[in-house]
C-alpha cells in the first residue's frame, strides 16, 4: 500500500488513468495491457503489494472491467487499495499456478507487459496463455505516465520547494576537513526534515571525484579550493524531487567560473527551447551548442535531461536521437554539465515542467557558484 507519506488519490483519479491506459493500449494497435508490480502499478491503481515472488497482476482490456488479480493471503491489502471499486478482485492460492489463472483473464492478441516485470512471471505467463503476445511497455507505450495531471504536477512542485529549501540549508553546513559521506548524510537528513518520506540519492563529488557524473560519496575528505557537485533527491508524497547545485569550497579559480558560466548559459537555453512540438533532442542540442561553442564540447557526457514523476528516470529522455515532442504537462530534467578528468565537475539541474507557453521551472534555489566554508 501506499506509505503514511504518500496519500493516494481518490478512486476516480485510478479509474481514469486505467481507462486512459487502455485507450492508449487500443490506439497502439494492442489487445490491452499487462502490469505487474511496480512504478505502473502503483500509478494505475494506488497499490504497492509487498515485494514477493508471489504474482499480483492488472489486466486491462477495452471492454472489459479492470481485473487485479492478487494472492489470497494479500487480498485485503489490495482491497485497501484507492482503486479497489474500479477492479474486478481475482485471487489465486498456493499451490496453484498463479500463470495459469492470469492466462484466464486474457484473450489471444498482443498485451504491454510492464517493463519491470520478472522474467519468471513474463515466462510463465507466455508459457500459460495460448495465443498471448507480451511486449515491453517502454517500447509501444513509452509516454503512457509521460503526460502529468496537475494533480501530479503539483506534487512534483512540492517535492522541488523541498528540494531547494534542503540545499538552502546545506549551504550553512561546514564542507572543508568533512568527508564526502557526512555531506550526503546532512543532505539526506535536511531531505527528510522538509517532507521528503523517501530518500533516493545524495551525491556527492568533490574535486577530482566531481569529474564522475555519479560518483557515490564516499570517504574523500573534501578541502579548500575543491569545487563540489551536490545531486540529490527522493519522494515527497510519492512524486520525486530530482536537483543538482555545483559549490565551491573558499573562493573559485578563472577556471572554475568560467566552466561553471558556461554550464549555466547552456541550461537557461535548454530551459529557453522548451515549448509544445519542439522535440526532446531539439532541447538537448540547444544545451549542448552552447558548451559546444564554448570549447568544451567532449566533456559533456551525458544526456540533458530525463522525465520525473513516480519515479527518478522516466521518459521523455532529452538525449539526440529521441524525436518525441513536447507536449504540456511533461515534466523532466534539465542538467547540463562538464566532467574534467582529474580536476572537477560542474552540473546544474532543475526539474522542468512543459506549458502551454513555454517552461516552468519546478526547482527555483539560486544556480549561482555558491561559495561554502
């Protein structure tokens, strides 16, 4: 179930989205859709099962009523669930092939099965149910949770305000003669200390460690003159927080406002090319020219950006070659950055949301070179 953090919709909310699923499932050309536990799951329905081997499954299918098929011994933890009135209840008990009866609920055609579903349920299931195609969700529907309610929207902004006010608070925190770990460990208390129920990640590079986009903190002792990258984030209410600041340790160097100015400049044009229909690789160019141009090109490593919402990587991915418009109501990342080998690194990150006329930052902490002791 759903965490005390992490209030559910109501049933309405639930109901919609599985018809707005299965609509899309039909429009793809599929006979309905496969999900099994986690992020889609939890999206469709409010229902977080524990995490066993045993199979708990939603089928859907236009013209048929929602069926959530679960074990028995589990069956009134699903009953609790926010969209439990919008299913139909099947329940299978041990000792009885779980694949056989999620075959029942199926006719032959061709099913999205959710992409994190265990290859033994994906298996068992194609070896039970005759005539039933399964395919990755990622790859017919991969926008399916892409397109945020405003409901959603406003989750993701609380997370964001959490976010900020946590890095407003570390700057306030000693840096020079700590280790890396009791940065991430302060980070990881402010988080919770501001609503986060879910702490997801607390980067931490300093110095030459900065140089590695996910480098984990660990027992470097950070120094004066070391410039720091800070990532961070988790789930405020069930919807993630995802924010990258770049510090310094004492004054900066030439070297370090320089990289750090064009960092900034490249993802203000990302945030600038944001609009309905522009593509997601559009934006990732416009981010890229900039540090391009600026003659640090090869150390630009990664991609610009990644959806946010349930969870910390979804799509749209703002990457070259994605040819995914914009739409309103998406929101993802904005992270631009320069890794260099042995020295340091320089990333800043917002979470975005696309509108109507443009973008809209959800992370609004300053994105200055922030000096700390």
């Amino acid at each position: 179930m759903n965490k005390p953090n992490e209030p559910a919709f109501g049933s309405d909310v639930y109901a919609a989205r599985m018809a707005r699923a299965t609509a899309a499932a039909e429009a793809a050309g599929l006979s309905g859709l496969v999900v099994l536990p986690g992020p889609d799951l939890t999206w469709l329905t409010g229902y977080l099962p524990p995490p066993t081997e045993r199979l708990t499954m939603l089928a859907l299918s236009t013209g048929e009523t929602p069926r959530l098929l679960v074990p028995l011994l589990e069956r009134a933890d699903a009953e609790a669930a926010p969209a439990a009135a919008a299913v139909r209840m099947v329940t299978w008990r041990d000792g009885e092939n779980p694949h056989e009866a999620a075959a029942g609920l199926l006719r032959p055609g061709r099913y999205a099965v959710s992409d994190e579903a265990w290859a033994l349920h994906v298996l068992g299931l194609q070896g039970a149910a005759a005539g039933v195609r399964l395919v990755a969700t990622g790859d017919v529907l991969p926008m399916l949770r892409a397109v945020k309610e405003e409901h959603e929207t406003g989750r993701l902004a609380a997370a964001g305000a959490a976010a900020d006010t946590a890095y407003t608070d570390i700057l306030r925190v000693r840096f020079a003669g700590r280790r890396e770990s009791d940065v991430a460990e302060d980070l990881a208390r402010l988080l919770t200390g501001h609503g986060h129920g879910q702490v997801d990640f607390t980067l931490v590079g300093s110095g030459p460690n900065g140089a590695n986009p996910h480098h984990e903190a660990g027992e470097r002792l950070i120094r004066t003159g070391d410039t720091v990258v800070l990532d961070f984030g988790g789930l405020v209410a069930g919807y993630g927080s995802d924010i990258s600041r770049t510090v310094h340790v004492g004054e900066p160097g030439a070297l370090e406002k320089e990289v750090h100015a064009v960092v900034l400049a490249a993802q203000q044009a990302a945030f600038e090319a944001v609009n309905p229909g522009v593509t997601c690789e559009a934006v990732d160019r416009a981010a890229r020219t900039v540090i391009e141009e600026a003659g640090w090109g090869q150390y630009f490593i990664h991609r610009t950006g990644h959806g946010i919402g349930v969870t910390t990587h979804e799509p749209p991915y703002l990457v070259a070659g994605e040819k995914q418009p914009l739409e309103p109501g998406m929101c993802f990342s904005i992270e631009p950055g320069i890794y260099l080998p042995g020295r340091f690194g320089v990333r800043i990150e917002d979470i975005v949301v696309c509108t109507e006329d443009g973008a809209r930052r959800l992370n609004h902490s300053p994105r200055d070179l922030a000096v700390v002791r």
